[in-house]
C-alpha cells in the first residue's frame, strides 16, 4: 500500500463522510492496525468522535476489526474498499442498463444503508415512491426483482457477527447466499399499515461489488474484441466468458478448457440476431484466436475444438495498451514506438533500437532516455568477455519490466485521482457561500410554488442571485461535473490495473 | 594504323562486350563494328586478351570472348608496388570497404606513405573514401565502382549518412493509409471472417508495388525496404502482423484494444510536474495552471 494510495483514500473518506473520519482512517492507514487508545492518542480526538468514526468505518465495510487479546480490539482500514467508493455512480448505472430503473433503486438504497433486510429496504423504497404515479413503482414488482438480483449474486447475505466462547468480542462470519422466500402478502399488508413492525426478518443483505467488477470486467474483454475484430466476435468472446462461468472460478487466470460444440450450440440459438456469426463459428473461433489479443487459446482437438479464457493474459494485454497510450502523450508517438519495441524484442541493444525504430540516432538516443528517465523502460549492464583486441566493452541491454511498469502507472493513477478529487474539494470550498445561497434560494422557491405563491413573489427572490453570481455558479457546475466525469475515468483505468495486480507475479 | 584509331576501337570493342555480359564472338564484334575489317580487329583483340581484358572460351566450337569482371591490371597498371598491395587489400574487402587502420596493419606500410598511396589511387578514380552510417567519423575505402554495403551506406534511409527520418515518417503513414482502406474488410464479413480476415492482410509486395505508384520515393525501394516500413506501423501499434503458409509477410491496420484511458484524459496524467506535484508545497492540484486550462 503506497503513499500515493493513502492520499486518495484520505480525500475519499474527507468528500463522503467529513474530516474526523478522514482524521482516523488516516491514521489507520499510515501505522496498519491499532486499538482505539492509540487511535485517540494519536490524534487527539476525543474517544467517542474516534468511536463513532470506527463505527461508520465498519458499517460500510471500510474497516474490519480482530482481537489482540480478550478486551482489546485492532483495527484495521480496507483501503480498497475506500476507493470502491467513488465506483458507485457505476453500478448504479450497470444496475440501470441491465436491470431498469427498479434495480438501480434497490442497488442505490443498499448502498446507502450499507447492510438491511429485505423487508426495510423494500418497504423504505415503496413507500417513497408510494405517491410518484409516473414510476409506477410497487413493493411486490420490487420484491421480485430484489430475489432477481440475489439470484444474479448482485447482493448477498452480510457476513453475521458471531461471539466465540469465552470471548467478548464478535467476529464476522461469512454466510452462503441463499434467496429469499418473502412473503407477498405479508410485504403487501405492510404498506396498508405503514409499517413493517409485524414481520419478522433477520437476515441481512450488502451489495456484492464482486458481481459487478466481473461485469466490468467481461464488458471490457468483450469490447476490446469488437475493435480488434467485429461486433460478431464480441458476442462469441461473451458466449465464452458465459460458458466459463459455468466451470471455472470467474477470476480463474485460464479458465478451464470449453468446448466448441456447446458454442455453436449457443451461437445457434443467437441465429436471428447473429447470423454470420451462427454461420461461421468455427471461423470466428478461429480468428478469435489468432487475432484476438491472446485473450482465447486453443488448447486441444476433443470435441472439435477446445479453448481457454485467459482472463490473466487479457488483464496484461490491457495494462500494456493502457501503459502504451501513457507514454504516447507523455512523450509523443516515437517513444511510444521505442517502447513498444523494446517490449516486443525483450532485451535489445541501443543500435539495435536506433535500427527498428527508424529514428534519428540522437533523437532516438534521447527519447530511450527519457523512457528511462520515468521509468517505463529500464537498462541492464552486460560485460563481455574481454575480446581479441582487448577492448572490453559493457554491453546495455534495454528492456521493459511490466510489472514494474504497471506499478509506475498505478501511482500514477492514484496521483492523479489524488488531485483531480483535491481540485474538486477546492472549487466547493472556495464557492461554498454562493452555493449554499443558491441552495436556500431553491429551497425558499420551492416552498413558495407548493404554497401557489404568485409568480411575482416568486421572480423577486430569484432575483436576489445576482447575474454575475449565476455565471460563476455555473462555471462551478460545469467545472466539478468534468472533475467527476475525469474521477470515473480514472477509475475505469484504476480496475485494469488492480485486475493484473491480482495475479501474482509471474517473469 | 596509327595509335589513336587504335583505342577508338578497342573502346568499340569493350563496349560491345559490355552489352553482351554473356560474351561475344568474332562475329558479333563485326556485326557490331562493320567498317572495320576482320584483319584490322585481330590485333587489337589480341592486344586486349593480352591486357586480360577478356576471357576467351569455346564454346560449341565458336570462340567466345567475355569481359573479365574487374580488371585489376588496368587500374595499377604503372603503379608502385605499394600501391599494388593496397590496391589488393582494398579489392579484397568488396563493397563493405575496408578501414586505413587495417589497411596500414596489413600492409606494414608508414602512415605518411600509405596515405600518400591512397590520395594517388583516390586521384586517379580507382578508389574512393565513404563514410560509414553508423560510425560518422570512421572512413571505409573501397574500389571506384562500387555501390557500397547497406551496412555502410545505410539503404534507402540515408542521404549522404544522414539519415532521411521525414522520408521515413512519409513512408510509415502511407504504408498506413493503404492497410487502413482495407481494414475493415474483416467486419462483418458476408463471406466469413477468413475470407474477411485475408481481405484485411496486406503482403509487403502489395505495399511496395503501392509505394513504388505513389511515385514518392526518388529511390528504388525493395520488399526488405517496405517491410522495414512495415514493421515501425507494428511497433506503432497501429498494425499487427502475419505470416502466410508460404512463408511472405501479411500485414492488417488495427485499434489499440481499449480508447484513451482515464489517465490520459486528465492533466495529471501527461503533466511533467506529476512526480513533485503536492498537496501543498510550490505545484499544488488547487493552484495548477493546467488544471485550470483544462477545466475552462
Ligand atoms: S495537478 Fe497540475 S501540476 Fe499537479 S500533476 Fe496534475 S496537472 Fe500536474
């Protein structure tokens, strides 16, 4: 965990729940586990601020706790999950795309409260939208796609809180999902009465962010095989990635072998919305493989073919086009061409650079140092054996350490993230009296309209925002909407990396 | 005959055999050259077999003669033996050019006399100084003739050792505009992808046959030339490559795998101030001037 990662975890925790708990999850972050005591002494605060913090912490599954002995309890930040945080808008908008407008409220709601049962969240939901005739929304259609969604593994049981023998202090445990059987007429009866204080339910539900990094995840495969190729061997990338679920563990690095006569199978069956592809699965196979990035190997001839998903492979691919696109704005096309190179040939010699690239030895000479210089390329001394003519002389060979390489980028990510978030916090402290203005301004209108207060009235305390005060409200607006359109970008990038962090490192 | 006529003749003589690289016989010569007589053309014949200025051969009972492929003698004929000596190391290293530090080596000759040896042979056009690509001050002599080693000259790409990288950067988006305009052959290809995917390939013939009618390049460029083209689009990343069953180069204009990723998108991610860029401190994020630029 670098430094970098603690400054973009410290602006999250700041921008969502307040300075106190940004205080104590920096110091969390910076000396790993610690007791209350030491948190508070630390820094300063007093210990039930420290406490509530910690509490908020754990409730969003931002910290976790284990005992030190009987009565002392250590805790500990997930800084990953910190920086799921600023992902939100994402499954929301995954939850809408794929499951329509009742899903993302589920998901939304969830998120919010952190862990509830099903009967708080589909009773809190209903009854908010119980007035809204438009959205139609209804306790049992939620009901229905509350059992959808846990079926789909998008939220699972939260872990229960289990006290050992002989110790006060709980510990968390796992629960296998499994999906609810609510009682419609019960949930119905509930809404008559306006509340739910007759149902007895105890079973906690959380969101499975895992679930959906593995959308992402296949959309992204998915997507990058549609560039290279077409939008038929997208969808034959996606049958696969399907298939593979069905047998191998989703993050496996290759998954285990997949037949091909269950995908033309499947490509049967997507005739009408595919024909080309039904026509030539075998071609497309074919093709996938060889000019697909490595993301599909064959791997035998049973059954008419066998092959892997390499989700592994893919996450490097994608690192390395992410890590290429880097260096071509930072350094230009030419470096990038010099480290492409470099990569392909593995260890290669300056000459020999100068040679392929097709560069001008000095500019060429230049950029392979700059290269050097941010660390995207890195050198290794070779001593020759003294030759014949006595001058012996080190040989330099060049090449990319990706892993390394991908870390450089990683830090670079989180610098950036880092100071996009920083830039943001900036612009709303700096305008935050005229936003606040703004606020009361349409709150006092909004009151006024439901009061059927004359349009007079009501332009007159509009009014009271002064043109130029609205121009500079709206630079505000336009400015923080690019910085957190520039916030989920970044994240997107954020997943590739940490995707190929999660194998280990193979040379 | 007087002297002059002489060596009209001979020069007649030589050039006819030069256009006959296969050789010529008696026949050809006075088919070439009718006003002279048979027995006005058999002492100078054999005055240039005696100069070796040719082989003779039989062939199918006709008496051939065939230019020798250099003659040596002619060049030194009057010269030193020193001169002979450096003339020979020189011939022997071909078109690769031989350095005068292994010249003086080999020849045990003093420095100030083997240079004097070699001005006299570069006056007289029987030798020449080129200087070598890769090594700017290093100096290579070989015979007049010659058209000196790609590892010498450098090819194509160079200009009198300069190395010609706007001709280059011309090439290489040229050679990407052909494998573009074919690229999306493999899309939804009604006659399936490999059928879609062989549309896409280009081999380096096609391109270089496609270069040599765009009428760019003032040399002549080979199918190793295009393909060294070819290859800088592959570490461009804006081509993948192939090889064919029987063995030729195809080559297909590609994406990068994923668009502009976040970091790229922001100033941050291209600022050179990013590694000392802080939270407080002289480059803050609140104070940057690109983000400000950026964000107007
Ligand atoms: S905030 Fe400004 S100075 Fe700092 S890294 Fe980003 S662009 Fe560079």
């Amino acid at each position: 965990m670098s430094h970098q990662m603690g400054r973009v975890v410290s602006a999250i925790l700041e921008r969502h729940f307040g300075e106190i708990v940004q205080k104590v999850g920096d110091d969390l972050f910076s000396y790993g586990s610690r007791p209350i005591s030491m948190i508070v002494r630390n820094t300063g605060l007093p210990r039930n601020q420290v406490i509530d913090s910690l509490r908020t912490l754990l409730k969003f599954d931002l910290a976790t706790f284990e005992p030190y002995n009987d009565v002392i309890v250590d805790y500990k930040l997930l800084p990953d999950n910190v920086l799921l945080l600023i992902r939100y808008p994402r499954y929301l908008l995954q939850m809408k795309s794929k499951y329509g407008s009742e899903a993302e409220l589920l998901v939304e709601e969830l998120l919010q409260q952190a862990t509830c049962t099903a009967t708080t969240l589909l009773f809190n939901i209903a009854t908010k939208f119980k007035d809204d005739k438009e959205k139609s929304i209804t306790i049992l259609g939620l009901k229905d796609m509350f059992i959808s969604l846990v079926t789909a593994g998008y939220i699972q049981q939260a872990p229960v809180a289990e006290l050992k023998e002989g110790s006060e202090i709980p510990t968390l445990v796992p629960v296998a999902t499994i999906v609810p059987d609510l009682d419609s007429r019960a949930l119905v009866q509930a809404m008559n009465n306006g509340h739910i204080n007759d149902i007895k339910d105890n079973i906690y539900w959380r969101v499975n962010y895992d679930r959906f990094h593995l959308d992402f995840r296949d959309e992204i495969m998915i997507k990058a095989i549609t560039r290279r190729i077409d939008e038929n061997a997208g969808e034959l990338m996606r049958f696969l990635l399907e298939k593979m679920y069905l047998t191998s563990a989703p993050w496996a690095p290759e998954s285990s072998p997949l037949c091909a006569v269950e995908l033309r199978e499947r490509c049967r069956s997507a005739a009408t919305d595919k024909p080309l592809l039904h026509q030539f699965v075998d071609q497309y196979l074919k093709v996938l493989e060889e000019n697909g990035g490595g993301f599909v190997r064959r791997v035998g001839d049973a059954g008419s073919g066998q092959f892997t998903v390499r989700s592994r492979h893919a996450a490097l691919q994608l690192v390395l086009c992410a890590l290429e696109h880097c260096v071509t704005e930072r350094l230009g096309s030419k470096a990038a061409r010099i480290f492409r190179l470099i990569y392909t040939k593995k260890y290669i010699e300056e000459d020999d650079i100068q040679k392929n690239a097709m560069l001008v030895n000095k500019e060429c000479k230049q950029l392979t140092y700059k290269l050097m210089e941010e660390h995207f390329i890195s050198v290794q001394p070779m001593r020759k054996p003294a030759s014949a003519g006595g001058m012996a002389k080190a040989i330099y060979l060049y090449h990319v350490k990706l892993h390394s390489v991908a870390y450089t980028g990683l830090e670079m990510c989180y610098r950036s993230l880092h100071n996009v978030l920083r830039r943001a916090a900036h612009e709303r402290s700096a305008h935050a009296r005229l936003v606040d203005k703004q606020r009361r301004v349409r709150t006092i209108v909004h009151g006024m309209r439901l009061r059927g207060e004359t349009q007079r009235n009501i332009d007159d305390v509009e009014e009271t925002l002064t043109p130029p005060e609205l121009a500079v409200l709206q630079g505000v607006e336009k400015r923080l909407k690019q910085l957190s359109t520039a916030e989920l970008e970044l994240d997107r990038n954020l997943f590739i990396f940490k995707w190929y962090f999660m194998y280990p490192y193979v040379e | 005959m007087s002297v002059k006529i002489e060596d009209q003749l001979k020069e007649k003589i030589l050039n006819v055999a030069k256009k006959n690289p296969k050789g010529i016989s008696h026949k050809d010569i006075t088919a070439a050259i009718p006003e002279v007589s048979s027995a006005e053309l058999v002492p100078v014949i054999n005055e240039l077999l005696q100069q070796e200025y040719f082989d003779l051969f039989n062939q199918n009972g006709v008496l051939v003669y065939k230019l020798k492929a250099q003659t040596s003698k002619q060049a030194v004929k009057g010269a030193d033996n020193e001169e002979k000596v450096v003339y020979n190391l020189i011939e022997e290293a071909g078109n690769k050019g031989i350095w005068i530090r292994d010249i003086r080596v080999r020849s045990n000759l003093a420095n100030t006399q083997l240079t004097k040896v070699l001005k006299n042979l570069e006056s007289k056009k029987v030798i020449k100084a080129v200087k070598c690509v890769n090594a700017s001050k290093k100096k290579v002599y070989m015979l007049y003739n010659l058209e000196p080693d790609r590892s010498i000259s450098g090819g194509a790409w160079y200009q009198d050792q300069d190395f010609e990288s706007e001709f280059v950067d011309i090439l290489n988006v040229q050679c990407h505009r052909f494998l573009s305009q074919r690229a999306d052959k493999i899309k939804n290809n009604p006659r399936g992808p490999i059928v879609g995917r062989t549309q896409s390939y280009a081999t380096a013939n096609e391109v270089q046959k496609y270069i040599t009618d765009l009428g760019i390049s003032k040399v002549e460029l080979d199918v190793e030339d295009v393909i060294t083209i070819l290859n800088t689009l592959v570490y461009d990343g804006k081509a993948e490559s192939s090889v064919y069953p029987d063995g030729s180069k195809v080559y297909r204009a590609i994406d990068p795998l994923i668009p502009a990723p976040g970091l790229v998108q922001v100033p941050c991610g291209v600022c050179p101030l990013i590694h000392s860029c802080d939270s407080t401190g002289l480059v803050t994020p609140q104070t940057c001037v690109y983000m400000k630029e950026w964000l107007e």
